[in-house]
C-alpha cells in the first residue's frame, strides 16, 4: 500500500524504495493541471533531533509495528499527515497558483469580462430614448402637426407685418384691404415709442351723467374714472381683452383728432367721433349698475385729466406735476343710443 491514499488528494511523495513515483492520472487537477510540490515541512509529532528521512518515512524502518499496523510512514494516528493540509487551513503555494489560473482563465472567456475590460458598453443595454421620440408613432404625428402649424402661423404673421410697413408696391395695392384687416387693430405698428417723441403725459378719460330715476326724478353723478377701471382689469391678467386695452384710448384719440382745443369739429368726422366717445361712455355706465332698477341715462358730460411722466432722477428736466383738465359740453342721451342710435 503507498504511503498516501490515493483518493485524499494529496500530492504523492516517494516509494519506499526512495525512487521518485510520477503522479497517477487520478490526483491530476482539473483541465490538465498538475498538483505542486509536496511540502518538506516535518510532522507535527516529530521532534528536535527528527531527520529529514523519518519525516518521510516515518520511523527507523518503514511499516513498523510502531506505525499501527498502517503502512503511512511514521504518523501517529489522529496526526495529519505530511504535505496534506489540515481541515480550514490555506492551501499551498502549489495549488494555490494553479487553482487561480484556471478561474481566470474562466472569467477572462466571458464576454461581459471582455466589454467591461476594454470599455465597451454592456452587451443588450439601449440607452434611453427622451423628447419626441419617446412618444408613440401617433402622438409623434401629432406633435409633428402642430409644430407645422405652428411654424405656418409665424411665417404668416412676419409676412403680414412685412407687407404692412413695406413701401407700397403690387401686392399690398392688390391685397391691401387683407392686411390691413390681419394687421389692425391688435397688431397696429406706429413710431410713437421712438420718435419723434415718445409719449410722455398720462391722459385718463373721466365721465359724469345725469340719470332720470324710476320715480321720475333726476340726479347727477360724480365723476366716474373710466381709465382706471380699466387699468385695474388690465393689471395682473395675462390675456387681458382688446376693450379693456384699447376701446376707450383710441375713442378719446379718435375725438381729439378730428377737433381742435375748443372742441370745435375740424373735419367731416367729427360728429361720428362725438357718437362713437358718447355711446362708449354710456355703455361703460349702464354695465357699471348706474341705471339699476329702472333708471335711464338722460345726459352725459366727459373731460380728460392729463399729467405729465416724471422725469427720472439723473435728467435736468423741470415739469409740471399739476393735472390739467379738457373738458366737455353736456351731451343729450336719446333713446336706443346703446343699441345702435347714431343721433
């Protein structure tokens, strides 16, 4: 019987004749790999003055009656045996090696190895898909749709704008009336911001009225604000209405230019200014609940407050900061001037 067991794994040392025994087919390690050297370290039950060869062999004479009968060189029973590690302890240096170069050479075959070895990105990874393309194919055709529109309502809008303040030439003469209509009134382009003097007075229409009451009497009111009512409509909204924006200011500029500072009629518009200022006033008063309960609007009188923007604080200007006050003569109500009267 040899001196290890063949089937504890261990590498295997000499014969007991001394003459070195190549290791059998069955304690190779997996894929080819062959066991390290044994250790020459001594037993663990030898002593001081234990020679290399009883380490070995156990004993003065191989298989004596002191080895228990077993033919394992010199090792008592219970002690490991020599060159075989203990159960939990480190393997040797041997086997160490060659266990650790087949696992690497294990992971070094796989592929997520590879990728990760030479930088690649991970294999069936897709990146994320974000903005449009990560709609469905109908909300794509439906994004696609309204950026179209989009773009045709910009092109269409700067063309207008272009014909409107171009010289006159064909198309404007063939579809003035057409641009005219897209351009006005909320798109209107005029040079009063930059030149040749830019505005500079802040012009509040005010109105008063006399009212005929259910009873039959009559009463007068004070002075109603009609700018600041519609300054305080207008501010903080975002969307705010052309009436609340532009109704008033451009009657009371419709009325100042077709009549002079005594307010005289200088053109043959100036009644239809006198008509148009009237009926937006009472129209102003009968929705602010003025002729609630049955009462009617017999007269009205408006008048301007005009002051004028204070300069800032760097400019030498000296201006005025009093109001100034263009008032109206008192004009007569008639029926149905509400509704469509032009008397």
């Amino acid at each position: 019987m040899d001196a290890y067991d063949g089937g504890s794994g261990a590498p295997q040392g000499r014969s007991r004749s001394g003459e070195a025994r190549p290791p059998r087919a069955e304690d190779a390690l997996p894929d080819g790999a062959l066991p390290g050297p044994r250790s020459e370290l001594p037993s663990p039950g030898a002593g001081p003055s234990a020679e290399p060869g009883d380490a070995a062999g156990g004993g003065p004479e191989a298989g004596a009656p002191g080895a228990g009968g077993s033919e394992v060189g010199g090792s008592e029973a219970g002690e490991p045996e020599v060159g075989r590690p203990e159960a939990g302890a480190p393997a040797s240096v041997g086997e160490r090696g060659a266990v650790g170069a087949g696992s690497e050479d294990t992971r070094a075959d796989a592929p997520e190895a590879e990728a990760r070895e030479d930088g690649d990105p991970q294999i069936g990874v897709r990146e994320p898909r974000t903005g449009v393309a990560a709609l469905s194919p109908r909300y794509q055709v439906c994004a696609a749709l309204a950026l179209a529109v989009v773009a045709v309502a910009v092109c269409l809008q700067v063309g207008m704008v272009f014909l409107h303040v171009a010289p006159s030439n064909t198309v404007t003469k063939a579809h003035g009336k057409a641009i005219d209509d897209w351009v006005y009134p909320e798109f209107e382009q005029n040079w009063k911001l930059f030149a040749p003097n830019p505005l500079q007075q802040n012009i509040s229409v005010q109105v008063r009225a006399q009212v005929r009451t259910a009873d039959g009497g009559s009463r007068a009111t004070g002075w109603y604000d009609l700018s600041a009512q519609d300054g305080r409509a207008i501010d903080g909204n975002l969307v705010p209405s052309h009436t609340q924006q532009n109704e008033l200011r451009r009657a009371w500029d419709f009325f100042t230019a077709t009549h002079d500072n005594d307010n005289r009629s200088v053109g043959v518009r100036g009644a239809l200014a006198e008509t148009y200022l009237r009926r937006v006033v009472v129209l102003r008063l009968e929705r602010g609940g003025l002729t609630a309960g049955g009462g009617a609007v017999e007269r009205v009188q408006v008048r301007s407050r005009t002051t004028n923007v204070t300069p800032p604080k760097w400019s030498t200007e000296q201006v005025s900061t009093s109001p100034v006050y263009r008032e109206l003569s008192w004009w007569s109500v008639p029926d149905g001037a509400t509704e469509g009267g032009t008397r």
